[in-house]
C-alpha cells in the first residue's frame, strides 16, 4: 500500500461525480483503439495487393471518416453543453 497522505482519498471521492460521462468516454477511447490496432494489419495487407493507391486512398478515406466523427462528436458536445 502506497501511502498519500489525506488529501488523495478527497480527490478519488469528488471524481466519478464531477465527470460521470468520462468512464464511457474511456470505454470507447479503448474499444476504438484496440479494435483498430486488431483490425489494421489485415487491412494493410488486403490493400497492399491492390497497390499503392490503394493503400493511399483508404488511408485519406479514414483519415477523413475519423475527422468528421470528431467533428460530430464535438458539436453534439457543444450543443448539450450550451442548453440550459
């Protein structure tokens, strides 16, 4: 056990409620990523058969689709935020 003095065990307790969304948040930060690090290489290898087109084209198509997701995401963000 590390010991952290009295303050820590304050600063655990106000969390969760302060942020109850940033457990989801995480979750899918971490489903996104672990799936994309799974999935990838069999992408990159169907695609390297077509050439490097190919491969340059799916790339700018997910690099676009990733960008608007955020951007989505972002604004629905601001939305909710905004209303009272």
């Amino acid at each position: 056990m590390i010991p952290c003095g009295k303050r820590a065990g304050a600063a655990f307790d106000r969390g969760p409620r302060a942020r109850p969304d940033l457990g989801r948040a995480l979750a899918r930060f971490q489903l996104s990523t672990g799936f994309g690090l799974a999935v990838s290489p069999a992408v990159i290898t169907a695609l390297a058969a077509h050439g490097p087109a190919a491969l340059w084209g799916g790339l700018a198509g997910a690099t676009l689709l990733s960008a608007s997701a955020v951007t989505t995401e972002t604004d629905q963000g601001r939305t909710a935020r905004s209303a009272p």
